[in-house]
C-alpha cells in the first residue's frame, strides 16, 4: 500500500531519514529484485543486514507487511550473491554449522571467558584499557560479558517436581544464552514454575533453537536446528513448551513456516499449540499469589522485540509485574522501542547502537524507577552494559529474577 504507517516506528529509518533504510523502501527494493526489475546490489545486502529485524513495522503495517522476515530472506540471499572467501565462509561456518549447534561445545568454548574473569586478566585489561587499541566492537563486547559462572544446563535436573498442588507439566526450552550468560534467570524461571505447581522437564539435548542463523541469513541449518527439537519436545509428555528467552519464542513459533514444506503440518500444529512464552504462561494459567513475599522496588519495563512485535505479548508482563506484592510499575515512554542490541547489529553497527540505546537510556531515567525489567537475553546485555556505560543506578533484572525474589526460599 505504501501508506508509510511503518516509518515513525523503524530505528534505522530514524537514525537516517533515508526512504531505502525504511520498511517501506527495504520492500520495494526486495520486491524489484524478486520482480526481476532490479539487480541485488551492494545497497541491497548492506540494507538486509542494516535492519534490526525488530518487527516494530509489523506491528504497525495495516496489510501485514513482515519487512522484517523478508530481510532475513534477503540476508540468505545476499550469502549467494555475494559469497565470502575461502577463510570467512570457513569460520561462519564453523561457528553457525558446528559451534553453535552443540550445547557441549558452546560449554567448552566460555571456559577461556571464565578464566579470563576469574584470573583478574579482565581487570588487567579494563583497567589499562588496552581493547580500546583494537576494533570498536571488540571492546564493547568484552564490557558487555556479565560475570560468568558454570552453565546452567548441566547442573539443571531432568525434572524438577512441582510444589503445591500440582497443576501440570511444562517442557523448558533453555536458551543458549541463558545457560551460559544468565544461568540465574532460568533457575530462577523452574523455581517460579515449580512453585506454580507445575513439574518442569528440561531435555539436555536441547539445541539453539535457530534465530542466530535466521539472523544470519542460514536458513538451512535453522531447518536443521528446528527439525531436532520439534522432535525432541514432541516426545516428551508435557502440556505445555515454555521458554524465558523472548528471542526463542519467536523462532520456536515461527517453526510451522520455517518447516512448511519440511514437517508433518499435525506434528508441527502440536508444537506451536504448545509453545509459549514464561508471561504468556503464567498469565494463561493464572499467577498463584499466595505466598508471594513483598518486594519493595520501583520498576520500569522494557519491551523486547521479539516479545511484543514478534509474539504479541505486552500486556501480560506488566499483569505480572503489578501482580507481585510491594512492586511499583512506572512506565517509561517507548518501551517497545528497540535498545539497538539485535543480535550481532550491536557489535556490527556500534555507533548507530549507541544512539538506539542512549534513546532508550533517556527514557528508563525520566521513568525514575530503581530497577530496569526486560525478558530477552540480547535486551539484557545491552541495557545493562548501556546503564554500566552511563553511570546509572538501575539494576537490569529479568521478570522472572524479580518473581523469584517474591518467592519464599526454597
Ligand atoms: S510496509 Fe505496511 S505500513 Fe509500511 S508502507 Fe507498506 S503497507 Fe504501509
Ligand atoms: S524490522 Fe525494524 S529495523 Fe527492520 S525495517 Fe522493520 S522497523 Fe525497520
């Protein structure tokens, strides 16, 4: 339609007032090649990547345009049109195809990171300064790293009873990130679900669930990743599949597409029936308020993309938030504007980063809250790198960290 509804909501249309670097112009430079009236230019590839792919035009588009996912589509496209050598089409694959598909290497790999913390070298290094020497990305990514401890995935049982009356089952998809950044934020979801009287059954063999290479442009072996775990979770007996990474919720309900042609469509209907996310959960099946312990703290909330753009889920967050005794919710403005992490956008496109989160930042300190809610791992490490940067008081915690603190102990 090109009404351009889309425009005031995109990041990189605002960072650079350019028609190409919009929803509305991203679509019709991916519908001239797909018509054949334009070839995939360099402009083309460096838009496909420069989107955030944060669906905040999705969520506005009238028709349903998903400019969003027709660049993922475009990043696919432009690995064939513009290959890599021989050295870089051999490290991407072996971080995408090999690393990253298996949860034991991904393990072994931060056991480095974990010395390095552990043996005073990243102290060293902060307080010299010597990464600012090297390239602009390397260095917030060293300041990004949250104090690493062991990953979670080994040391989580297979099943964990619930407490209480028992009101279910729940398979827990664990995130990547969440084992290994933020391993108290997923013990700290069992502990919620567990005390919500729910058993909760973590398979070990679980794998990324694929929004890296989608992100990527490696649609394949996203297929790959996808057809291993719908198998996976189909075979356990549980009602539900929940996961607290907002990143992997998307990806897990977008399977049904991904594996359209790839998929029994029973098989993949039964999968995303039971996919959810951690707040969609608990408010679904209705929070258990008693015994909840008062926390006193003034919160905001951030948005993640992939939590109220890709899946829809708004309002159920902040249900839960005014749901735990003592806490008060103080909206800041745009909460549903990106915080310019996306993956591997932070890192690629760090200065444009900075003024996405500096918006953000702008907006969490006029909202006069102590501590910063977010539900994505990506949100998390940027805000929290960003609130560390800018010399803020505000701690950024996961909803379900926050939960977990009004729970009595275990
Ligand atoms: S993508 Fe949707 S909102 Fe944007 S111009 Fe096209 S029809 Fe309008
Ligand atoms: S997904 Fe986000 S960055 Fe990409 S075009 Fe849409 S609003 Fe802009």
């Amino acid at each position: 339609m090109r009404c351009g509804f889309c425009l005031p909501t995109c990041p990189t249309y605002a960072l650079t007032g350019r028609e190409r670097s919009s929803p509305r112009g991203r679509v019709a430079l991916a519908r001239a090649v797909a018509e054949k009236k334009l070839e995939f230019t360099p402009a083309i590839k460096e838009e496909a990547f420069f989107c955030l792919d944060c669906r905040a035009c999705t969520t506005a588009c009238p028709s349903g345009v998903r400019a969003g996912e027709v660049m993922e589509m475009c990043r696919s496209q432009a690995h064939a049109f513009y290959p890599l050598g021989k050295m870089g089409k051999a490290f991407r694959e072996f971080i995408l195809q090999k690393m990253v598909p298996s949860p034991k290497m991904m393990e072994t790999s931060m056991l480095p990171t974990r010395l390095y913390q552990r043996l005073g070298i990243q102290w060293l290094v902060r307080h010299l300064k010597v990464l600012k020497l090297g390239p602009e990305w390397m260095n917030k990514a060293e300041g990004m790293l949250p104090e690493l401890e062991k990953p979670l995935r080994p040391q989580l049982p297979d099943i964990v009873a619930a407490r209480g009356e028992k009101r279910g089952r729940v398979g827990f998809f664990l995130g990547c990130v969440m084992t290994l950044m933020y391993p108290n934020v997923s013990r700290n979801t069992v502990r919620v679900l567990t005390h919500q009287g729910f058993d909760v059954v973590t398979p070990k063999d679980t794998k990324c669930c694929g929004a890296p290479h989608l992100s990527e442009g490696d649609r394949e072996t996203a297929r790959q990743l996808a057809l291993f775990n719908l198998d996976l979770f189909l075979a356990q007996d549980v009602d539900y599949i929940v996961t607290d990474c907002a990143g992997c919720g998307a990806a897990l309900k977008e399977y049904e597409e991904l594996l359209a042609e790839r998929a029994e469509h029973e098989k993949l209907s039964r999968f995303r029936e039971k996919i959810r996310d951690i707040s969609e959960f608990l408010v679904e099946v209705g929070l258990r308020t008693e015994g909840l312990q008062e926390v006193r703290a003034r919160v905001t909330y951030h948005e993640p993309c992939h939590l109220c753009h890709a899946q829809g889920i708004s309002a159920q967050p902040r249900q839960l938030i005014r749901q735990i005794p003592g806490v008060e919710l103080r909206e800041m403005q745009e909460a549903s504007w990106c915080c310019g992490s996306a993956a591997t956008w932070g890192l690629k496109f760090s200065q444009d980063s900075q003024k996405v989160l500096d918006r953000k930042l702008d907006n969490v300190k006029a909202s006069g809250a102590d501590i910063l809610i977010t539900a994505n791992p990506g949100c998390h490490l940027q805000l929290a790198w960003g609130v560390r940067q800018a010399g803020m008081p505000q701690d950024v915690l996961h909803l379900m960290e926050l939960l977990g603190r009004a729970l009595p102990p275990d």
